[in-house]
C-alpha cells in the first residue's frame, strides 16, 4: 500500500484532475447544472481513499453527501425533513419500474443525478484499484485523452487547455507510478534524496514537452468542422415543425409557445431583500390553442410612492410587509419593471423624473419618461405583501357563486378555445375526481406534472402542427417541455373544471450572492435570463390570486398554515406537504400577545439564523473545510518536519529543572517520528546507545543518565537542566536536517 506522504498526496491529487477532465465538458455539452457538488463528492472520495478510513467511514461519508446533494439540487425541505426522504425513495422506485420498462426517456432528475453519483463512485474506486494494486493508469489516461479529444472535434467544447492539463497529469501520474513499482520490486529504501532525483527529470521532462507542443508549429486541419454539419443534422423537429432556436429570456410575444431554446447566463437585475421571491413582469388570460394572448389593454398611470393600481392581496389574508431593492443589468433593454405579487408601492426609482403606466389587464408596469418615451429602470425599491395563506381559507371555495364573483371577470378568466380535444377536461376531471374544493383540485393537478412520466426539457421540445393543441400535445403525445408547458396545461386543465386561472410570466428568486451587510442580514440575489420562467395564478373569491408552481424541479416558496383548525383536506395534505419556512421571513409580532419569554438569548432565532446561514453559505463552507482539512492532513503527514521548531521554540523558555522529565518523553516521541522507533522491551540505555550510533554522538547516553536519576530520586542538582537542555536541543536539531 502507498504511504501517506507527500508525493502519495500529489498522485491523488493528479488522478483528481484526470478524473475531473470528465466533468468538465458535461455542464456545457449537457442540462446538467451545480457540477459543483459532482466535483466535491470525488474530492471527498480520493480522500478517504488517501487517509485509507475503514470501509463503514468511507461508504458512509459518500452515501451522506449524495443524500446531501440530492436534497440541495431537487428539494425545498431542510435536510433533516423526513418528508423529502419519504419523497425521494418512493420516486427510486418509481424509476426502477421505468427502468424495468426500458423507457430511458422517463427517468427522473432525481433519479439520475443518483445514478450518476455511482458512476462516479465506481471511476473513483477503479482509480484506486488501479493506483493503489496495480500502479499502472495508462489505461485511464488514453481513455481521457479520446475522450476529450473526440469532444473537441464533434461538438462545441473546446479542450485546447482541457488536453494540455490531461497530458501533465496523466505523465505526472505514470512517472510517480514507475517510481513505486521500482521501489517495491526492488525493495529499496525511499530515500527523500532518491524521491527527488527521480521527480525532477520527471517535471523537467514534462514541462519542456508540454512547452515544446505548445509552441510547435501545428498544420491546418485537413477536413472541415464537422461541427457546424452534425449540428444542422441534428434537428428532430420534424421540417412541417421546425423552428430556429431561441435564448432564453423575457419576451412580449407568446401568440406561439413551443420549440427549443438555449440558456443564457447573462445577469438581468439584483435584487436586495428577506429572502428569495418570483418576479412578475406580466400575465395573459387568452389561450388560443397555439400560446397565449392578453385580451385587451387598460393602461392607468400613477405617481411614484402612490399605492399601485392592481388586484393585490385582499385584507382578509394575513400578510408581511417586505421590501426589495432592485437594480437592472446594462443590458436589460425593456422598460418594463420587475415586481413581486403583492406589490403596494414602488419606491425610489432611477432614472429620477419618470412616470409609471401599468396595464390592469395583463399588469405590466411600464416606465415612460416626461415627453412619454419609454425609459428603462435602473434601479427602484418596491414595497410588497407577502400573503401568509391559511389551508382553512383557501378550501372554503367549491364552487362558482354569481353572487361572489363577477360573472363577466369569471368568464373572462375560464374561457377556452372551442376546438380544444375533451380528453384534456377528460385526465382533468380524473385527477380530481375525488377533491372537493377548489384548492385540493388545483394541488391535485400540480402534483400531477410531478410524475416521473413528464420531463423538464429545454432542447427536444415539440412545437404543435396546424392542427395540434399545445397543451394536448404535451399531455398525451410529447410529456416533454419547460415551463410553458407546463403552466399552460395547468391553467386549461383547471379552466375545464370552471377554476378561473391566469398564465404568468416573469422570473424565479435566482442565486444567491451574498449577504448586503453584516448587520442587516438581507441578502442579495442576481437573476439571469436562465431565470426567466412561467407559472399559474388561481384566482379564490377569499384570498385573490394564488401562485401554483406546475413545472418539475420548481417551487414558488408561498407560505400555506396547513395546522389552523378547520375542513382542511387531508388528501391535499398528503399531496403537499406544507412548505419549510424561510428562517429569513420575519413575522409581525402581534402587540396584544404576551411575551412568554424575556431571555435576552433566543435559542429558536439563533437556531433559524444558523439554518439560514449554512443554506446559503453551504457551498463554500464545503469548500472551506475541504482546503482546512486537506492542510491539516498535509501539516499532519509532515510534522516530523516543523514539529521540532514548536519543541525548541516550547522549552527554551522553562528553566525548572524538573522539566527534564516532560522534555526526555517528547524526544523519545521525535525520534519515533523520525523513524528511530524503540524496540519493545528495550531498555533506555541500549536504545540510547542505538541513537548515538546512529547519530556519531553520545550525547544521548549522557541525558539518559540524567533522566534515569531524575526518574529515580525524583529530584536533580540545582542547575541540572541548563545543561540538559543543551544535550537534549542538540538531539532534537539532528532529526530536523
């Protein structure tokens, strides 16, 4: 087995980056995202590996952060919630069913990313088979060479600095391997000196080889990019249905819904806030059977701080004042603001002089300058209610009453096209066969989408021929899409059932920066365009508009009090559970309530600010632990080095004579980590004669003798020490060279 060293350390650490040349291209070339957490788990698995840990440690670190990471990629609730275990183990059966099946197609993300955590448990542990008992990995390393190399020439992944790292590595790797191939078969002592006489010509000769390639003149190449060609091919769409492929972003025009588009990285806004929110920009209530349509236009202008003109949430639902400060990217181009749901009034909005228009038909709020040129907002502050819904309130509505709701604002939101297939009202109808209310229909149809059977995908996306209805298409034929899909086939399955619904455009809460100041505690959050998404508003005589989040893989983070006494439905329950709170949501305090505890301490509030700081800071906490405990390994492996230093630095400074006893023990311990170790049963002075054997000296002998007098009569001449120390300082310098 290889010894824990320095060099042993350096060959794990060569095999990682061989191993992560295979990670690379798959963010890029794949929907795969946070192929962070795939690049920690290998560290923590060369790691056990190189600490070699008992197989219960080392089986149980990896199957903790793959749990771990399953829950941060696919699940709202804490770790420790038994709820989304309950959740994910019922989805792995599933899956194993689809597998069974062969249906390839219909496995779940969740799924996957397990699967390929073991793919990348079995490479590593193939890695150290082949390390650790064969010392050979030329095997490997030709497979990554063709790997990224045939990447590079049939797709758009560039590896012009992905082969140079794999050549240094994988030649790193190979030469450190010979080396202990020649140590053990020769059964020679690994002198440090013979270490480095072999590792130097092997850097130097891969350094001048890679520099060399590098700078060597290359021909052109002789065939042309079979990129551009296999890409033209590629297309599955068939031509009657083909469609060039957009990038993913706002945009005003949804008359026609379908097709692939690719991601876009680039920032839109940021925004400043307690806690994460979906961002409106605007709704539509006209479904044609293509896309959607707004029905016409209202446009209302209103002042800056004056309370915004739109349906927000009715004072019969609890709620929380928040406010968030938002500032748009360069690039954002539309002068359109960005709201939450809620939204009471906008604040401190640059540029300074503008005046606001909002539409109440579809509720975008647009930006005009004084000679009504359109102006786009570079950064505001809006105030917003965030509803605190109760399950008790939102269950009491069964069934449309014409003296409750409008009935013209009822039809208007339950139109439908009447070429629309019935099987759509059909699988409606049978999802909610057994509910009651409608809230547990709408839940009932949202869970739905949540079936292994659809799949959240941006590129294979049908688009609908002349005669196909989207939402159709995708519930029986494709079971394939994005955020459209889903939230449209919401909103019209729920439309067959007489529920007045309306389909919502905007942005999702995006990825957390960083906190805004120590103080505060706010966060900030910046929203790309890979953001821009769509999901469904229901509409309750009693609660106004709800947000319902269809889409797989996506939580709208509403707050619903399923524990208030009340006909709450019980099968709602199981469907969804109730949302985690957000530690950062802050309630109001209610002024008439006791105060039961006056502890300047809360336990509760230090234990939901703990919460809140590891979800948002658990990546790098990782990464920190990672480095610290990889330099403690390192200072560890290699104590017998600096470890003197701290013992001279340490008894230079006591003067007692008795310390000879404490000083004696810590050199008997150095020598040992020197490799001086005392044999069993050997007594103090034949292993202090071996020592100045060793060493040329007898200086060993004469401080043995001093030790064994102390050990004896437990006292020594006055001033002994100072003559002591100088043998004992002199020992300790001989195994620092």
């Amino acid at each position: 087995m290889i010894k824990r060293d320095f060099s042993s350390f350096l060959l794990y650490a060569f095999s990682f980056l061989l191993l992560s040349e295979w990670l690379r291209p798959i963010e890029q070339l794949t929907e795969t995202n946070h192929i962070e957490m795939f690049f920690i788990f290998i560290v923590i698995s060369f790691a056990v590996s190189y600490f070699h840990l008992k197989w219960i440690w080392n089986y149980s670190f990896k199957t903790i952060f793959i749990f771990f990471a399953i829950n941060q990629l696919h699940y709202e609730e804490g770790f420790f919630d038994s709820t989304w275990f309950t959740a994910f183990f019922k989805d792995i059966f599933d899956n194993l069913r689809v597998l069974a099946a062969r249906n390839w197609n219909d496995l779940s993300n969740e799924f996957r990313t397990l699967l390929f955590f073991i793919l990348l448990w079995l490479m590593v542990y193939l890695i150290n088979y082949w390390i650790l008992n064969r010392k050979r990995i030329f095997i490997f390393f030709f497979m990554t060479l063709v790997y990224i190399t045939v990447l590079d020439t049939f797709t758009p992944y560039v590896a012009k600095y992905a082969i140079v790292r794999t050549v240094v590595a994988g030649f790193a790797v190979m030469g450190m391997l010979t080396y202990f191939r020649i140590i053990q078969k020769e059964n020679v002592s690994a002198e440090p000196t013979f270490l480095r006489r072999w590792m130097v010509p092997l850097a130097v000769m891969i350094s001048l080889s890679v520099l060399v390639g590098i700078a060597a003149p290359k021909a052109a190449p002789i065939w042309p990019d079979p990129v551009p060609y296999l890409t033209a091919n590629n297309d599955k769409v068939p031509e009657d249905k083909a469609r060039s492929v957009n990038r993913i972003g706002y945009g005003t025009n949804d008359a026609e819904l379908g097709g692939p588009f690719i991601g876009d990285n680039n920032r839109v806004f940021q925004y400043e806030g307690n806690g994460k929110n979906y961002w409106k920009m605007e709704t539509k209530d006209v479904y044609t059977g293509k896309g959607w349509l707004a029905s016409g236009t209202t446009p209302i202008s209103f002042r800056q701080e004056d309370l915004v003109p739109v349906f927000s949430v009715p004072d019969t639902v609890e709620t929380i004042i928040e406010t968030s400060r938002v500032v748009t990217s360069p690039d954002y181009h539309f002068n359109f603001l960005m709201y939450p749901a809620g939204i009471s009034k906008v604040l401190k909005l640059l540029p300074e002089g503008s005046q606001y228009e909002i539409d109440t038909t579809n509720e975008r709020i647009s930006l005009l300058a004084i000679d009504n040129v359109p102006a786009v907002p570079q950064a505001f502050t809006v105030e917003y209610k965030k509803p605190k819904y109760k399950a008790s309130d939102l269950v009491q509505t069964t069934s449309y009453d014409p003296t409750i709701i409008n009935e013209k604002f009822y039809q208007k939101y339950t139109l439908l096209p009447e070429n629309l297939p019935p099987r759509v009202k059909e699988l409606a109808a049978e999802i909610t066969a057994t509910k009651t209310n409608w809230f547990d229909k709408a839940k009932a149809i949202e869970s739905y989408f949540g079936k292994s059977a659809f799949t959240y995908d941006q590129k294979n996306v049908a688009v609908p021929d002349t005669e196909d209805d989207y939402v159709d298409q995708f519930l029986f034929e494709t079971k394939r899409g994005y955020c459209d899909n889903f939230s449209s086939s919401m909103a019209v399955m729920l439309r067959t059932l007489g529920i007045p619904t309306r389909w919502v455009k905007g942005f999702t809460g995006g990825d957390f920066l960083q906190y805004s100041d120590e103080t505060s505690g706010t966060q900030v959050y910046e929203v790309t365009n890979n953001n821009a998404h769509s999901w469904v508003e229901v509409y309750f005589p009693n609660q106004g508009w709800v947000p319902f989040e269809p889409t797989k893989g996506f939580s709208n983070e509403i707050i619903i009090n399923y524990e208030t006494n009340g006909p709450t439905s019980s099968n709602n329950q199981e469907a969804s559970p109730a949302p985690v709170k957000k530690p950062q949501q802050k309630e109001i305090k209610d002024p008439n309530k006791a105060n039961d505890s006056k502890s300047f301490f809360d336990v509760k509030r230090v234990w939901e600010e703990t919460q809140l700081f590891v979800k948002n800071n658990w990546k790098r906490m990782v990464f920190i632990i990672i480095i610290v405990a990889a330099v403690v390994g390192i200072l560890y492996r290699s104590r017998g080095k600096w470890f003197p230093y701290g013992l001279l630095v340490i008894y230079r400074f006591k003067k007692k004579d008795e310390n000879i006893s404490a000083a004696y023990l810590a050199l008997l311990e150095q020598f040992e980590r020197y490799g001086l170790k005392r044999k069993e049963n050997q007594t103090l002075r034949n292993y202090a004669r071996y020592i100045d054997s060793f060493f040329s000296t007898r200086e060993m002998s004469k401080l043995t003798a001093i030790y064994e007098n102390y050990l004896y009569h437990q006292q020594l001449p006055k001033g002994t020490w100072k003559e002591s120390h100088e043998l004992w300082e002199n020992l300790i310098k001989k195994t620092i060279a």
